[in-house]
C-alpha cells in the first residue's frame, strides 16, 4: 500500500471513532440532484430552507417540471441566485423527461457521471455527489470543506477542488469514499474550519498544517 493510502486508511479510523457520522441523505436521484443545485453557493440553512419551501409547494418532482418559473423562483428564493437555479432546475428536470422519457436517469458507472455533468450547473462535485448517495457509484465528492482539510493534512494537494476530486478520487478505496466524505466535511465544520482548532483534533498527529508546514508560507496555523 502507497504511504498516502495508509495515511488515507489511518486518519479514516481516527475520524470514525472520534466524529459523529452524519445521516446521509438518501434521497431519490432527480430529487438528490434537485438538491445539490440548490445547495449551489449558499449555506446548508438556506438550501434546506428552500427545499423544504419546493417540497411544500410541489407535490413532485413532474410538478416542480411543469410548473410556470415564477412559482419555482418564489418557493426557493431562500437559496439565493434563485432566478438562476430555478432555470437550471426547470431545464434538467425537462431534459430528463426528454432524453429517458420521464423524471428518471437509467444510467450507471462513467455513463452516468458524465451524463450528469453535461448538464448545465451541475460541476464535478455535484455529479460525484448524485453519483455516490442515490447511485451508489464509487464517488469522492470533494466540497470547500474537504478541499480545505485534504490540502492541510495533506491527503491530496491541488489549486482547484476538481484537481483534488480527481486525486482522492483515485486514492480512497471505494469501500471507503461514502463514510469518509462525510467525516471529513464533517472535521472542516467541527475542528478544521477556516481558522482550526488543532490542539482539540483528534487527526493533529497526523497533520502536516499542524506541525507547522508550511512554515515557510509565514501563515502559522491560520488560513
Ligand atoms: S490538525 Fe488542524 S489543520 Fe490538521 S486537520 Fe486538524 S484542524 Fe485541520
């Protein structure tokens, strides 16, 4: 095994008998991808807002395609860009029902992340995430979050979170890529924020930010 997979496998067991593993969502793939637009550069407290605003208005997924953009844009404003997104939303819904005749995406492995990264608003991130939760594909969906983590520690280092995507990616086995998804968004919200908490982590032996690197960028511990 490479000495970054051990490192990937060590800090995962750490991770695990130290931090809370959040629920995953398990939602219904349209509804997983309905989702993750919303979620699109604002927090999780104004996505859940918003989708709990949809859900509420629309009994379904077929509605929230056939309805008038307006009532989409006025169920999700909490979310912000909401012009933007209930456009995006409308389109790929319809670009479902076009391509597969219906609100559903009859693919699997490379065909479907592709496929869902064809799609307008959906990046690289989002198509990993649809990927993993409702598909169950071998994903490493990779957020501010864990762009912010994997380059401290460093699990992979990259400029770009689709540079790191593609890195862990490779690297994490696919047993893995779920749980340690989750329980690193889950260390860059509880301890490795955007100043961390390192005294308190439970992975600072492990962490090359902690020990100081890289000194010589003069930034300490800070971001
Ligand atoms: S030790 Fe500090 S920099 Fe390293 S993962 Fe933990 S909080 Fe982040």
């Amino acid at each position: 095994m490479s000495p970054v997979k051990g490192k990937i496998e060590r800090i995962y067991k750490i991770l695990k008998a130290n931090l809370p593993l959040p629920e995953p969502r398990n939602l219904p793939p349209v509804e997983e991808l309905v989702l993750t637009i919303l979620s699109q550069n604002t927090s999780d407290r104004n996505r859940d807002l918003a989708w709990k605003r949809l859900k509420g208005k629309f009994s379904s997924m077929e509605e929230v395609a056939e309805a008038p953009l307006e009532e989409i844009e006025s169920a999700i404003k909490p979310a912000g860009l909401y012009r933007q997104k209930a456009r995006r939303i409308k389109e790929v819904l319809n670009i479902l029902k076009e391509r597969f005749g219906g609100l559903r995406i009859p693919l699997k492995g490379e065909e479907l992340y592709e496929f869902l990264l064809s799609l307008k608003g959906v990046g690289p991130k989002t198509a990993a995430v649809v990927s993993l939760f409702s598909f169950g594909e071998p994903y490493f969906p990779v957020d501010t979050h864990i762009f912010r983590v994997s380059n401290r520690i460093p699990l992979a280092k990259g400029r770009t979170r689709k540079e790191v995507q593609e890195k862990l990616n490779s690297l994490v086995p696919d047993r893995l890529k779920k749980e340690l998804h989750l329980l690193l968004i889950e260390l860059g919200r509880s301890f490795c924020r955007p100043t961390p908490n390192c005294s308190a982590c439970p992975i600072r032996e492990h962490c090359d930010f902690a020990k100081g690197f890289p000194s010589r960028e003069g930034k300490g511990r800070k971001e």
